[in-house]
C-alpha cells in the first residue's frame, strides 16, 4: 500500500486560477486535528518548491521574496496533500507540522476560532490541545510526557485507563465510571496523535458502520 508520504504531489497547472499579482491564497490545515492553521499566499515557483521538497514556500507579499516556511524557525511543514477549491483559485494544503504556525508562537493564526457550541466540542478541542501539545512541548507538561516517552507508555497508558474503565464498571459508581472514561478518551487521543489518525477518521468509520 502506498502511503501519503509515498504519493506524489502534483496539481493541473492549466486549471489554476491565479491573481493580477500571479498569486494565489492556500488555507493551511493540520492534516492530523484539521485545525486551521494560517492563511499564506503561493505563486507558481512556490507551488512547484511546495510540491516538489514536500515542506510549504509561500510568497510574502510585505517582503516580495519567496520564503520557505521553518528556515530560519525550525517550524516547518510537511506537506500531505494539495488540493484546490471548486473554482481553482484557492489551495488547501494539509500538513503535519513541526512547531507553530504562527509568527506569535501560536499553534495557529486563528487561536480564538474554535466553534464548541455543539454537543460533543470538547472532544475538538482537546484534540487541538494535545495537537499543540506535541508541537510545542511545554516543560512540565504531563502531555509532553507521554509524547516524549513514546508510544510504548502511551499504549501502556491506554490499557491501564481502559482497565480503570472495567474496575469503575464494575463498582457501579456513575461517578467513577465518567471519571475514568475521561481519563481513557484523553489517552486514546494522546495515542491518535502519535499515530497521526485524527477524530474525523475515527468518525467518518463510524459512521460508515452505522449505514452499513
């Protein structure tokens, strides 16, 4: 089986749409926690280096210089796929990043766009927690515990949250049994991350199983 990083990159040169300045904006999005992560502008020679080097260019448009992202930071990108919009003027580009994708130190340059008004939000934001997590590393972090042992510990982990789950169970305390849940699903998305399989995944095959 050929893996994302394994197949090619490549976009239709004839269908681009590009502007007046020969620019073009790309959305750049976690491939893994589909976050958002910045909004960057691409000409062709950034496009072809993007498709080429598997790591993002982008054109600045205050400097008027092509610039790779992480150079001079570290917090490069790798790319996973490109794709255009129904109207070929915009790129999605989804990347698993090494650092930060804003020039603030911020995971993202939308930190406050996160929409939880729905039932289950909090499972997407803690996905974007562990996300930034892993990308920045904080000190005394208990996630960056876990991602920095391994996933040998965070498998260990997994089984014993998951054995926590069967004790409350069978105590018949609702209260321990949310507790340990809790515990479980923070782990199992800790150990989603480190496998690089994001909630959508996850959702997408349940909600096959459901139909079938």
């Amino acid at each position: 089986m050929t893996t994302d990083e394994e197949k090619p990159l490549s976009l239709d040169w004839n269908q681009l749409r590009f502007d007046e300045n020969g620019l073009i904006p790309a959305i750049v999005q976690d491939a893994t926690s589909k976050e958002v992560l910045t909004l960057a502008y691409m000409n062709k020679e950034a496009i072809q280096k993007t498709l080429e080097t598997r790591e993002t260019w982008f054109w600045s448009r205050s400097r008027q210089e092509l610039w790779h992202k992480g150079e001079t930071s570290g917090n490069t990108q790798s790319v996973r796929s490109v794709c255009t919009d129904c109207d070929q003027d915009a790129l999605l580009v989804r990347v698993l990043p090494t650092g930060p994708a804003c020039h603030t130190g911020e995971v993202s340059c939308f930190p406050n766009d996160s929409d939880l008004s729905d039932r289950y939000g909090i499972l997407t934001e803690l996905e974007s927690v562990v996300a930034a997590r892993e990308i920045k590393r904080p000190k005394d972090s208990y996630t960056t515990y876990l991602f920095d042992e391994g996933v040998d510990k965070i498998l260990k982990k997994v089984g014993e949250e998951a054995s926590e789950v069967i004790i409350a169970a069978k105590n018949g305390s609702t209260e321990e049994l949310a507790w340990e849940i809790s515990d479980l699903f923070f782990h199992l998305i800790v150990l989603m991350r480190e496998q690089g399989l994001s909630m959508d995944q996850v959702l997408t095959e349940l909600r096959k199983r459901h139909h079938q």
